[in-house]
C-alpha cells in the first residue's frame, strides 16, 4: 500500500494533509524518514508520525449506549450525533446497523463491514430486536390480550401495504413492557402502539439477536464487540 494512502488509513489524515506531513519528513518507515508519498509499506514494516506508531486496523464492530437527544446520522444536524460520542481514528467510516430514532436509547451497533452490516439488518435474516417499552396509558385485561394477538398476528401501519411480521409483547406492568421485533421500518414500535390507540413515552433497545447491551456501559460509551458477539450474526 503506498505511504500516503497508509496514513489516510491508520489516521484521520486527509490524503492531502498525509502527503503534507510525508514531505515535511514527520513520518518514518523503519526508522527512516521517507517523503516519497508512493514508496510501498509492506507487512511488517514499521510506520511512525511524529514518533507514534501507525497500525493499520482490521474490521470494526462496535457497541454504543445511544443517550437521548443524539441522532442515527453521518449528516451534521440539529443534535449531536452518534459517531461523535466514539474517539476512534476514521469514525465516519462506521455505518449504524439499525437507526434509533433521536428520542430512543439504548443498544446502537456501528461497524465498517458491510457484509456484516447487511447480514444483521437484511429482512430476510429476520433478526429480534428487544425493546423496553414506557407506555402513556396502561394496557391490561382484555386489552392487553388483544393488543399480544394483533401484534403477533401482525398489523396494517398507516401508509404500508404490507402487515408487520408477528411481534411479540410481554408487559411487566400495566405501562412498561418488552417488545420483540424482527423487521426495522420507520418508527415502527411508536407506530404499533398508536395503531392499539396506545403512545409510546420512552423506548430502550435492550438487545438486537445475541447481543445484550452491556450493563457496565453508562449512556454514551461504547465498547468493540466480542468475538462470539460478532460471530453471532
Ligand atoms: N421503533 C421506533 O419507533 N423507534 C425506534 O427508535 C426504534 C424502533
């Protein structure tokens, strides 16, 4: 890989600010200055800027407690956003593998693995997501066991031509609950209870498939996945 295409890599470095410090002689190869921005760094050779050694990263596979009021963007916006709570060399090269919406907290998982990506969010792969679930008005009774039916049996969401696939709820107490779903359409837990003549006050990802959020995480860390978390998509 040459030098400066190296440095854009293992840095936030853009290619014309790597070709900068290139030839203002900053980085060394092998202990060597070198301000050729084409010469080759090869396996096992040892690149320093300013004295810090430079690696380039494999695969990244991340696990952010998402706090409220930080949105599911790479746009600059009204809110902070996600890939601002992460210091990481390159963050903007991690994508969200499934959004929550501005106002939603809990388990966001970021990666640059594309295929993964796709593998964990595709509707074909129908992966559980579990949601606690905050309600502004109680659900009990009969109600309560309508509304288990029509979510398992699927709902028309204003505007869609086809019903959500069969959800599964469970209430804790008569306003707070657990939601499991397998698709990710837009709004889609808020839209269920409003199709139950219900509104959703706080909503918390707690899990997507295997992967719990983990409760040594405090709102706004992050951590990397572990391997059997990773491998478990
Ligand atoms: N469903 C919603 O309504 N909002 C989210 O953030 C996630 C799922």
């Amino acid at each position: 890989m040459r030098l400066d295409k190296f440095l854009t890599e293992t840095t936030d470095l853009s290619r014309s600010d790597a070709k900068k410090v290139v030839h203002r002689g900053d980085v060394t190869v092998d202990g060597e200055v070198v301000k050729n921005t084409a010469s080759a760094v090869k396996d096992g050779m040892r690149v320093e800027w300013n004295g810090e050694h430079l690696e380039l990263m494999g695969l990244r596979y991340l696990m952010l407690y998402k706090p409220a009021n930080v949105e599911c963007t790479s746009k600059p916006g009204l809110y902070e956003r996600a890939h601002d709570l992460i210091d990481l060399p390159n963050v903007e090269r991690l994508s969200i593998v499934g959004r929550l919406d501005v106002d939603t907290t809990g388990l966001v998982l970021m990666t640059d693995d594309g295929q993964w990506n796709h593998r964990v969010t595709s509707p074909k792969k129908a992966c559980a997501k579990r949601y606690r679930v905050t309600l502004a008005r109680p659900l009990e009774g009969d109600e309560l066991a309508r509304a288990v039916e029509d979510f398992d049996h699927g709902l028309m969401l204003d505007g869609e031509e086809k019903p959500t696939r069969p959800a599964r709820l469970e209430m804790e107490t008569a306003t707070v609950g657990l939601l499991w779903i397998t698709e990710g359409r837009y709004h889609q837990v808020k839209r269920m209870f409003a199709a139950i003549g219900n509104h959703v006050e706080a909503l918390h990802r707690e899990a997507i498939g295997d992967v719990e959020l983990d409760p040594e995480l405090e709102p706004g860390e992050c951590r990397f996945l572990r391997p059997e978390e990773i491998a478990s998509f």
